[in-house]
C-alpha cells in the first residue's frame, strides 16, 4: 500500500511521477513528495505508532517508501531531554533538548535521512549510492550503505575534521576529497550525478531524503504526549531541517495527532557562514551566496538550496533567525556540556548560542515550552575545541602529591 502519490513542483505546482528526479523542467523549481492524506488519516492512528518498534518508520505512512522499508531499523527514537539545568543558566524555565548527538549508528541525524534515501534507492534498483557531504551525511551514507549492501562514492571538501573523515572510511566507502568548499563539491557531484546511474542521496534522491528529517520532529511531538512546542531552535545548513519540522508540525495537525500549534520557527547559523540569518535579518527577499568561514563545518553551505524557504517559514510562524560567532559556538558546547552532560559538536553550540543570544535580545519568550535541535555528536568535531578545554593535571601516583593539588584547588 501505497500513500504517496508523487511528486509535485514547490513553485509552480506541476506534478511528477514518483522517479529519481529533483528539479521541475518548466520552472527549475524543487520537487517535493506529495501524500495521499485522506488514506494515511484512514489508516494511521496515534495506538498503531505506539505499537510499533521505536524508530523512524513507526511514522512510515508519512514517509516517501512504497514497499517495506529495507534500511534503518535501528535509527531514530533518541532522547527528548528536559534541560532545567540549561535553562536555569540561560533564564529560561521550560526547556528541552532533543538530543540526535546520540542518533545511532553514526551520531547525527543524518542517520533519519539516510535511512530514507538508501530505503528508497533500493526500491528505485540503485546498486550504488552516492552524496556531496559537510561531513556528517558522509559518516551516515558510508555507514548504512556498508549495512545495507550498497556500493558508495561519497565526495567531501577535503579539509573537513579529520574525525568525520575516519568516521567515513571505516565504513569501506569510496572517499573522495575535492579541493574546494561544499558547493564546488556539489557542483562536481550535480556533474557526475548526470553521467552515472547513481543515487545522490542530496541530488536525485533529495525529494526522498529531505522528507526523513520529519521523524526527528514527529518524535519530538510524540515525546511531548502528542503536542507541538511553542518554539523550537534549529540549526540551519541547506534550510532543510528546519523546513521539514514544519511541514511535519503541519501533517501531524491536519490529521488530528495533536491539537492545532502556533509554534515558531528559530533558524541557527554560524556567522561566518549566515546567508539565512542575514537575509532573514536584513528584510532581504532572497540570501546572498557566502564562502564559509566557520569551525561549524557541518553547517557551513554558502548557498544553501532551501534557504528562501526557510526564511519563509520562520516569518510565516512568527519566529526569527540569529548567527553567533565562533567563540560563542564553542561557549555554547561547553555550557550544554556542563549543565546538562550532553557533548554536541559545532552545529549545536551554534544551536545552544542561538538560543542564549535570542533570549538576551527578547526574542524568544522564557516560560513556553521550547525545543532545541541538536543534531550531531562533539567527538567528531574535537579539533574545534581542543584549544579551549581545560587539560589534566598530572602529578606523581602518591597521596601527598594529590594532597598538595586538592589544597591548591
Ligand atoms: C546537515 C546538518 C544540519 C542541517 O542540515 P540542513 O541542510 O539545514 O537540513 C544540522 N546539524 C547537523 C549536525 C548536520 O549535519
Ligand atoms: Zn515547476
């Protein structure tokens, strides 16, 4: 049974078969997976999710596979953390902390989108799998291809964190590093995309792909006992995560999940690569492409292919958009770390730094339920901090040695 009936053009509306394709050939437009609601309101019930194992596809009916799903049973359902700690140090009294830094298998929540891609290139025939990555797209391909027995070519900027690159190779993937930011790799791969009968998870396969980020925010949902937040902070790259929370909000409210929300929508980035924020800021129509320079690698795409979409969405849910500077993205992984024993990497300090900056300014009210959106894991991104922690101290094994530096203390 299928509840997807194919896919349709987000700018002029013209509708498309269900193919690994990605850009509308009247207009050039983003294609999106269109869904058959009347059945999936027939079929899916609140009891029927609850039923079901916990990961990404106890939501299966809302997410674009036909067949049963092949990839990614052990995926999704992560922890929804009440941060009291955190929002006593930030002067905030109802806060939570989605926390994906420990999606498995590879720490991130890239894992939710892969899943969905590599499920859906399987019944598309594909025998190898292939994206253009910031880093944690390619830990989560390598990995799941290798699982799911899928061949993979993976291109990635050739100076990311060395972690995220071993985080990649272990796998047995084919890595190949491109001597440019991530939009000369994209380009490359768009390029390669058309001459090898691949699926691009990001490219041909994006329809697909981007539609798995909705399970981080049914969760949420489901974790709350079947409710929206007032507001939630996400972290932006190519402005898709953030546009999916929404458009999963909007599916849960059409088919009576939960009650009708008014949440906002706070979009993340670093300020050395904001084109969102700055846009969203400065009253733009559409962002200026940027050449990234930030320690927040994972969010570091300077034209970022949903972008005036994102900035869309946070206007329409009257919530606002914020960058933060490398310094406070490290401050704000050091404070999520010591106030609630989570260790986030870059993306999540921007989302933790966001949130403080937002409510310094009034921006963000401090007694409705708020979420905030961290989606990767800190061991990958330890070179970004490792000058800005506190080493041991080291002294001789006897007790007087430690006597002398507990005094000290
Ligand atoms: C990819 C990524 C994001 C955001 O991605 P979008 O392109 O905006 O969907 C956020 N956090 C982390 C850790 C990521 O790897
Ligand atoms: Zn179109």
């Amino acid at each position: 049974m299928s509840y997807t009936k194919g896919l349709k053009c987000k700018e002029c509306g013209e509708r498309y078969p269900k193919e690994p394709i990605y850009v509308c050939e009247t207009c050039f437009g983003p294609l999106e997976v269109e869904y058959d609601y009347d059945n999936i309101k027939k079929d899916l019930s609140k009891e029927l999710i609850l039923s079901r194992e916990k990961n990404i596809w106890r939501y299966a009916e809302l997410l674009p596979i036909d067949n049963e799903p092949t990839i990614g049973a052990q995926v999704g359902y992560t922890p929804l953390v009440k941060a009291d700690n955190l929002g006593k140090a930030l002067g905030h009294s109802n806060l939570y902390v989605k926390n994906d830094a420990v999606c498995f298998p590879t720490l991130s929540f890239k894992d939710r989108v892969v899943s969905v891609a590599l499920s859906k290139s399987k019944e598309f025939g594909f025998d190898t799998v292939s994206c253009a990555s910031t880093g944690n797209l390619a830990n989560a391909v390598s990995s799941l291809a290798s699982s799911g027995n899928l061949k993979s070519f993976i291109f990635i900027p050739y100076d990311l964190e060395e972690s995220k690159v071993i985080n990649s190779v272990i796998y047995g993937t084919n890595l190949v590093g491109i001597k440019g930011a991530y939009d000369d790799v994209n380009r490359l791969c768009s390029e390669i995309a058309g001459k090898y009968n691949w699926a691009f998870v990001n490219i041909n396969m994006r329809p697909y792909y981007s539609e798995g980020s909705k399970s981080y925010a049914f969760e949420i949902m489901e974790q709350l006992g079947w409710k929206a937040p007032a507001n939630i902070v996400v972290p932006m790259a190519s402005g898709s995560l953030l546009t999916k929370v929404w458009k999963a909000i909007k599916e849960f409210e059409l088919l009576g999940m939960i009650e009708p929300s008014n949440t906002k929508m706070y979009g993340a980035q670093a300020t050395g690569c904001s084109p969102i924020s700055t846009a969203f800021k400065n009253k733009w129509e559409i962002f200026k492409p940027v050449k990234p320079d930030t320690i927040a690698k994972s969010l570091a795409i300077g034209t970022p292919a949903d972008g005036v979409y994102a900035m869309s969405v946070i206007n329409e849910s009257g919530g606002h958009a914020e960058d933060v500077s490398d310094q406070e993205i490290i401050d704000g992984i050091k404070l999520l770390a010591e106030t609630e024993g989570i260790y986030t990497e870059t993306a999540g300090g921007v989302t933790v730094a966001v949130t403080k900056k937002l409510i310094e300014q009034g921006k963000l009210p401090t007694d409705e339920l708020t979420v905030i959106s961290i989606t990767g894991n800190g061991l990958k991104t330890q070179d970004a901090i490792i000058d800005s922690v506190k080493k041991p101290e080291v002294i001789e094994p006897n007790i007087d040695n430690f006597e002398e530096l507990y005094n000290s203390l």
